[in-house]
C-alpha cells in the first residue's frame, strides 16, 4: 500500500473541465502545473522508475501545484522483462500510450515523456487526447479507432492557435513518433522553466 497527502482541489481533470473558458489560454499557474508534472516525472526517472499511466486525471492540484499520483502501474524499468507488467492498460488510458508501446515494444522513459507530450494538449485544450475526431456522420471515434491511427502515425492531438510556441514546440518534441527523439524529462523540465522566465 502506498500513503500520500490529502491534496484539496482533486485531480487536473476536474480542474481543466470546470474552467473551459481558459482553454487555450497559458498563463503562469497553468505553466506551474506542467512544471510541477516534469518535475515528477524526472524525479521518478531519476530512480529509474517510470509511472506508465500519466493522464490529467492522475495528477492531483491545490491551490497552484501539482502532485503526480496513481503510481499502480509505475515499474522500475529493469522489471519490464517480465512480461506480466508489461500490458494491462484499459481503453481509456490507451490515449497516453505511446505509438511504439502499443506496438508491443516495452514501455521506456521515452514513453512517459510522450504522455506527458498528451498532458499539456489536455492543459491546452481542457479535453481528453482525441476528443475534438470524429468520424464522416459526426460521431466519436472509437478508441480502437484512434489508437489505429496514432500507431500509423497519422493523428496527433489538438493544440489551439493561442498555444504559446514555446509549449506547442515541446509538446510536439515529446509526441515524437520515434522515441530516441524525445527529450529527457530534465530537458523537459527546462524548457518550462524557460518558458516561465520569457513570459
């Protein structure tokens, strides 16, 4: 069993969809928060863990920051041999999954880090990865569907036109189709610095 702090405000999930009026709006607090995940992911990198199902919804807020949690799938990587970790994600979570893990290649740092890539388009757009596809007779898309797509790597998530560039560059560098070109979650964590700095 693992025991963390009570955190107030609940998860980034609620948070983005009680406030859609600032959907595609980046101001500081809301660059603090992608901060505060980077900075997560980087300290469990670190220990050569990987968390394996980042999403809005398992990152906990209160008052300005962040808390990554949900740690039931989160394996050091010199487990992942052993292929009883290896799968066991559901259809909803399959949206963060990176294209190469739903290949059947074993999850990597790298595929945290495009998770996250998924994360900051649910900051920007106050939505789940993929809510804005739908099909020719306007209905959702399945997420087989999506996911099909995401492995041919012909769908990527909606970002909007006021996205800053900074973030739209780095989220699109964490969404790489190929996973060496990925940043680190150091970098990561630096560039949202730096975003912070320049605003």
């Amino acid at each position: 069993m693992l025991v963390t702090e009570y955190v107030a405000g609940g998860d980034l999930r609620v948070l983005l969809d009680a406030d859609p009026s600032s959907a595609h709006v980046w101001r500081r607090q809301k660059v603090q928060l992608a901060i505060d995940i980077a900075v997560a992911i980087e300290y469990l990198h670190a220990l050569d863990i990987v968390h394996r199902d980042m999403k809005a919804k398992n990152v906990l807020v209160d008052d300005a920051s962040a808390k990554l949690c949900d740690f039931g799938v989160a394996v050091r990587l010199h487990t992942l041999t052993d292929p009883s970790l290896c799968g066991g994600f559901g259809a909803w979570t399959s949206r963060w999954i990176a294209p190469e893990v739903l290949s059947g290649e074993q999850f990597t740092k790298a595929a945290d880090v495009y998770a996250f890539g998924m994360v900051l388009s649910e900051l920007d757009s106050h939505q789940i990865p993929f809510a804005h596809i739908r099909t020719l007779s306007g209905n959702d898309l399945t997420n087989v569907a999506i996911l099909q797509q995401v492995v041919k790597g012909a769908l990527s998530p909606e970002f909007g036109a006021a996205c800053p560039h900074q973030i739209l560059t780095l989220a699109k560098l964490c969404l790489h189709p190929n996973p060496k070109a990925r940043p680190a979650a150091a970098a990561v964590v630096a560039a949202l610095r730096q975003v912070v700095l320049d605003q």
